[in-house]
C-alpha cells in the first residue's frame, strides 16, 4: 500500500517508517516524502531513494495556492494514505478534500491537552506528570482530530524541554508505525476483498 509522508523536521518518524517498509511482512511503502522547507529529515528519503519534493510557501502567490501546490503534489504520488510526520503547516481545504480521512498526524503530547505547534513545551509548563503521545486522523482543526492511538510518558523533575521530546519520540515512532500500518493492512485486505 503506497503511502506519501510530509515532514518539516528531522525526519526521525520519517525514518522509523522507512526502517518498517523495507521488512519483506511490511504493508505498506514509501513512494514520496514532501517538506515545506529544507528539512534535513529529507536526508532520510534520499538516502532510500525515495523521490522528495520541497513546496515553500514562500514559493507560491499566496497560502491557498500553497496548499493547491501541496495536494497536486500528494496527488501526484497517489498515495492511499498520507502521513503527516512532524510536518509543522496545517494543511489546507485542497488537500483535506482530496484525501478526507486518509491522513494521519502525529503529536507530542496527550491529545486533547496541549495542541499546536508546542506540545512538549506547554505541557511542560502547565507542570503535568504524565504526557505523551497521540496520532491522531486529521481533520481542519489543530490537532482535534479523532484519537487512532496514545501512548504515555512520564514527566521527570529535572526534564528539560529536549529531554521529555526525546523520550516522547522513542514511543512515538513506533506508535506511529502501528498505526500506520494497521491502517495500510486494512486497505490491503479491502482491496484484496475486492478485486
Ligand atoms: C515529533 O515529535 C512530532 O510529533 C513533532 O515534532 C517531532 C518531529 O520529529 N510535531 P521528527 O522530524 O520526526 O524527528
């Protein structure tokens, strides 16, 4: 099962899912991994030989023309799913409709509490002992989307903000490639149903 992968960051989810697809039982396949800047997690891709693409905002007239340029791109990979692995831009109505519940999200923290753009951070702040991580099915809001999978992880007192995130990403990878291919196992059967 093809699935198209959109990153901003290191590229660490990134590279859990490509060390999954390549075991010979894996249900699904990397065919396309996009950034909104140069992200070094592209290295990842490169690196698989897996065709990346850069779509900046900055590059386009406006963020509705952005989020055109993003979809055509998905699109063009004909992706059944679309994960969006630390990808830090909300993703737009084009996209949204083209792919509607086929697009997962993974967040750093214990959805509903501490959504957007500073998970490990805010839930940091707020002095929370327990947090952890969430992917969730994308839908328009921010992080609001309905809950596929969580994990916990313990806050410790001498935590800094790296710390806990990197704590959180060591559950966070793997729960994201359960989900993932959960997901792409399921398709793989309906298609095999009916063909
Ligand atoms: C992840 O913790 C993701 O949930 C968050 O940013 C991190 C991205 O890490 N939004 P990476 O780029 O996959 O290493």
């Amino acid at each position: 099962t093809p699935i198209a992968v959109l990153i901003s960051g290191t590229g660490s989810n990134l590279a859990a899912l490509l060390r999954s697809s390549e075991e010979p039982s894996s249900p699904f396949v990397v065919v396309g991994v996009i950034a909104d800047r140069d992200a070094s997690g592209l290295e990842h891709a490169r690196a698989a030989g897996i065709p990346t693409e850069v779509i900046r905002l900055a590059d386009h007239a406006d963020r509705a023309a952005w989020d055109q340029a993003l979809a055509d791109s998905v699109a063009r990979l004909e992706p059944q799913l679309v994960v969006l692995a630390g990808f830090m831009k909300l993703v737009g109505p084009p996209l949204l409709e083209a792919f509607g519940g086929r697009i997962v999200n993974t967040h750093p923290a214990l959805l509903p509490s501490f959504p957007g753009a500073h998970g490990v951070r805010d839930a940091l702040a707020h002095g929370v002992k327990i947090t952890g991580a969430t992917v969730i099915e994308v839908d328009a809001g921010v992080d609001t989307g309905r809950i596929l999978a969580q994990v916990a992880v313990e806050v410790r007192a001498e935590d800094t903000e790296h710390d806990l995130h990197e704590r959180i990403k060591a559950v966070e990878q793997p729960l994201l490639v359960e989900v993932v291919s959960e997901l792409t196992a399921d398709r793989q059967d309906g298609s095999a149903t009916a063909s």
